[in-house]
C-alpha cells in the first residue's frame, strides 16, 4: 500500500523527522497527531511496550488511521533498569527542572558511587493498522552501553553524551546523525518494524 499515511503518537518533530526518513522507503508518511487534533494520551503503564501500545491506540481512534508510537528511556544495570519509562522525568526526582542537561546533571551525580556502569537506550516501537487490531506490530531497539563519567561530544541530545558505545570507541554525542541514526534504539527498532511492515501489512 504505497502512499499509506501512518499518524505518530507524538508531536516530538525530531522523532517525527527520524522516523519518516526511515520509513520513506515504503512509501509511507507519517503525520503528527497533533496536526489532526489528536489529544495527548495518558502513559501510566511501567513498561515500554504498554505505554506505546496506549499511545497507538489512542491515536488510531482518534483519526481512524493505522498508528505508530514510541516509547522509550535509559535503562541503567545498577538501577535495576530505572528510570525506565520515567526517563524524560529522571531530573525531577532530584530537585531538578524537567530538561535533558538536567537529566545528564542528575544521573551523573547518581552514578558517582557506581563502579557497574552498564546501560541501554531502549526504544520500542508499536504500528496498529486499526485502535481494534489484535496483532500489534511490536519493535524493541537497544543501545547498549557504559555511562561515562562526564559529557564527551556535542551532537544528539537527550544522555547520547553520557552513553559510551563500545562497538565505536565513543559516545553517541561524538558521532554524526547518520551514523548514530543507524545505530541508535530508535534506529534499530524502525529497522525491525520495518521488515515486519513489509512482510505482515504489504506482501
């Protein structure tokens, strides 16, 4: 079905940006539910996936079109996987202002003690072809990596300067959009939901 329009559960127009660069190849655009008056969904769940899944389907119902949401964070080993689906918050929870530098601020400070630095970015992916569809489509992308002791690079946002990467040498901040792009969680779980859109929703 080329030409398909697809509305993301998010008005993020840098997620919104990556997303339809990844999926213009089958043809597909995305559209941000904001632009068609999709009010924002409630995310109480714990887990990735149910929040995603509760974004879809409220986006789905709201426009009658096939959705697609994302939901991620940073999973730190020491922490017990946490913040978790607390991520854009983490700072908060430390006095801090909501913001991403707050993030990196507070979980830095939290870290210090640490000698277990293991960490993920993990980002899944949810595509509903209707708010009824008893098969979601389910992508789950991971970074995985260490948690330096200080920000290194100037690129990405969020805690790319915090991630060490080993595969590279580097942390996310110090590589460029389309190399990170292609390895980042978002990256990878759109290349997974990719190949299962071409084989479930276009064969």
């Amino acid at each position: 079905m080329p030409g398909m329009q697809l509305v993301l559960a998010s008005n993020n127009q840098g997620k919104l940006d990556e997303l339809q660069y990844l999926f213009a190849p089958l043809g597909i655009q995305l559209i941000a539910q904001g632009n068609l008056g999709v009010p924002e969904s409630p995310e109480p769940f714990r887990t990735f996936v149910e929040n995603a899944l509760a974004k879809a389907r409220n986006a789905a119902h709201h426009t009658g079109l096939p959705a697609l949401a994302d939901d991620a964070g940073l999973c730190v080993h020491a922490f017990g996987g946490l913040p978790g689906v607390d991520t854009a918050f983490y700072a908060t929870q430390f006095g801090y202002p909501k913001g991403d530098d707050h993030n990196v601020s507070a979980l830095l400070e939290q870290m210090q003690n640490h000698t277990d630095r293991r960490a993920a970015l993990v980002s899944t992916l949810v595509a509903l072809r209707s708010a009824d569809d008893p098969e979601p489509l389910i992508a789950v992308g991971r970074a995985a990596g260490e948690i330096t002791h200080a920000r290194i690079g100037e690129q990405g946002f969020g805690f790319d300067p915090v991630l060490w990467i080993p595969e590279f040498g580097k942390t996310f901040a110090q590589l460029e959009p389309a190399v990170k792009n292609a390895h980042s969680h978002r990256g990878r779980a759109a290349q997974l939901m990719l190949a299962m859109m071409r084989e479930r929703w276009f064969a």
